[in-house]
C-alpha cells in the first residue's frame, strides 16, 4: 500500500457508545471529477495517538474501479475529520 494521506467526505454511522462505522466515502481526484467507494468490509479497527491528536484506524476492503482493494482509513476524534491514508 502507499501512502496518500487525502481528505475524504464520508458516510458512517454511529452506534451507542459513539464508535464510528464507514460505510461509503468520495474521493476528488481531479477537479471535477470524483468517485465514490463503498466499503465492503472493515478487516481491523485500533486507536493510534499521533502527535497529540487520538485518532482511530480502520484497516478496509472496497471495490475500487472493478478491483477489490484494500485501504487504511484515519478518523481524527478531536476534529472530527476523516482521512484516506493508504490505498
């Protein structure tokens, strides 16, 4: 996998205790030009502090252009941000 580190809109959903649950997210790639994945699988879920900021990893499998793919998603808890990191 290489490393991207790009931000993403996504769609989750949120259980009781608050943990988050991707379901689907869209990457820009160009300037128009955007594709959605859905996240087909979600392999692993761990927390990670970096730099200060607690953050929660998502280890998933998706179909990315025809192709089953596996990605690492960062959801930043104190910003609320979600972030593409390694496809």
């Amino acid at each position: 996998m290489r490393v991207v580190a790009r931000s993403i809109d996504m769609v989750a959903w949120f259980d009781k205790n608050g943990v988050p649950n991707p379901v689907r997210f869209r990457l820009d790639r160009e300037e128009d030009e955007s594709i959605i994945i859905k996240i087909d699988k979600i392999i692993t879920r761990d927390k990670e502090k970096l730099a200060g900021n607690h953050m929660l990893i998502f280890n998933c499998q998706g179909c990315i252009n025809g192709a089953q793919k596996l990605f690492e998603i960062k959801y930043e808890l104190s910003t609320c941000k979600w972030i593409l990191y390694k496809i």
